[in-house]
C-alpha cells in the first residue's frame, strides 16, 4: 500500500510539472515551425538550395516530434481539455484498423472481433484513436514484427471494482512477447521503458492510463512472457462531466 502511495504521489508530482512546461514548450515550438516555414517560402524563390530546404525539413520534423511528446506528456499528466462526444466505436475502430495495417507493417496480422450489440459511448475519439494506436505499436513491436493483433469490443461484464454495466470494454491482444512481473508494475510510469534509448520514449502506456483515468474509465493488463500481452480499457459510457 506504500508502495502505491509513493507511486500515485510521483505520478501526481510529475503530472503537476509536465502540465507547467508543456503548456511553454509548445508555444515555443509553434515559434520555431513557423520561423522555419517563413524561412521555407523565402529560401524556394532561390532555387540553389535544395540543402537547405532538405534542412528546413528535417527541422520541421523534429519539431513535429517535439509536439508529439509534450501531447503525450499533457495526456499523462491529465490535464488535457477533453472534447467528448458520441462515439460508435465499432465503427471507429473499423476506420482505424485500415490505417493500423498500413503502420504496423506486413508481418502483423490485425483481426477485429466487435460485438454488433455494442453500447455507445461518450469519449473524446481523437485521443481515443491515439491511445490505440500506441497500444497497437506496443503490441507490433512485443512481436518484432510478426504476429496476430486483435481488436475486440463487448459490453463489459463482472468486475469486482467497478461499476461494470456503466462500461463497454475493448481489448487490444497481442501474439509478443508477454511482460515480466517486474515490468508489469512499472509499465505506466512516466518514461519507464525497456526498448533502447532511441527507441521507446516510455511515454505511451502513460498517455493511455492518463485520458483513460481522466475520461472516467480504467485501464487493465494480462501479460504472459513468451504468450502475449491483452490491455484492456473499460470506457464509460456516460461522459464524466467533472474533472
Ligand atoms: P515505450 O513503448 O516508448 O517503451 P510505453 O509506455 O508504451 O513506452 O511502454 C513501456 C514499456 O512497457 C515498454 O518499453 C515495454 O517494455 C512494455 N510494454 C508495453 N506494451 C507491451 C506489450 N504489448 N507487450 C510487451 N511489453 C509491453
């Protein structure tokens, strides 16, 4: 129960600080694209500098990236200004299947299993499709590449925690690499990450947790190393109206 304590407590600690200097970071990257879009048009009318432009570009990149992490940090910290709406979300995962198979590559195979007699939700879609997303890249790279990802919704049913009629589950299962007890109690902090340096940024299981707790809903993990990993994320199906 310390433990827990201690961890909600950093997770609060970091969250109160992300929230303070995302907010700064983005403003200044939005100076630095436009600066470096400005600088774009004029340089275009000078066509002896495609170095330069290729420059730019890469610049533009980064700082797309850098607008990229301070999101999700905002999300984890859940501080972000939610827009829930009503969302069919067998239809929303339908959509975001075509455009998963085009990420994830040729070696994973996406099945979708959606209950027809689903419930509609109230969510924000947009961070709803960011966060599968990262849980589906999490699941490709558990896999190296190759394996089975499968989407599935259901009416949520028994759970000792919750009020489980107020919920519709989806579980996002993969064929990897499964997860350690160790990592498993770590998975959702902030910058926690197993994969190299330039790799993993340990932030995409905290921006999951994070809008799934501030839309009102929860997240839960069943992992077996060498079997594969299952998140599941019971939404809700009312929107919660305070934060
Ligand atoms: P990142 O993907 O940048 O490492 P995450 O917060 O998304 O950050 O994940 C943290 C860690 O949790 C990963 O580095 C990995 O060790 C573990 N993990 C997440 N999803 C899975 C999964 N589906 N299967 C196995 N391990 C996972």
């Amino acid at each position: 129960e310390d433990e827990r304590l201690r961890q909600s407590q950093k997770m609060e600690a970091v969250g109160r600080l992300a929230a303070g200097i995302v907010h700064d970071i983005n403003n200044l990257l939005a100076v630095v694209t436009s600066g470096l879009r400005l600088l774009e048009k004029e340089i275009d009318r000078d066509p002896a500098s495609p170095k330069i432009n290729q420059l730019i570009e890469g610049m533009l990149e980064r700082a797309q990236n850098g607008g990229a992490l301070t999101q999700q940090l905002l999300a984890f910290s859940r501080r972000q200004p939610l827009s829930p709406e009503a969302v069919d979300l067998n239809q929303r995962i339908s959509a975001l299947t075509q455009m998963l198979e085009r990420t994830l590559g040729r070696g994973v195979e996406t099945r979708c299993v959606l209950d027809p007699a689903l419930s509609p939700i109230h969510i924000d879609a947009n961070q709803l499709d960011v966060a599968i997303l990262n849980l589906a890249v999490n699941a490709r790279d558990a896999m190296a590449g190759k394996g089975t990802l499968i989407i599935e919704t259901s009416n949520a049913t028994e759970d000792a925690e919750t009020d489980s009629g107020s919920f519709v589950r989806v579980s996002i299962r993969d064929t990897g690499c499964g997860m350690s007890e160790d990592v498993l109690a770590q998975v959702f902090e902030p910058f926690f990450t197993t994969k190299g340096e330039n790799e993993g940024t340990g932030l995409g299981l905290s921006q999951v947790y994070g809008f799934i707790s501030q839309s009102g809903g929860h997240v839960r993990i069943d992992s077996a190393v060498g079997e594969g990993t299952a998140v599941h994320l019971l939404l809700p199906k009312k929107a919660k109206t305070e934060i």
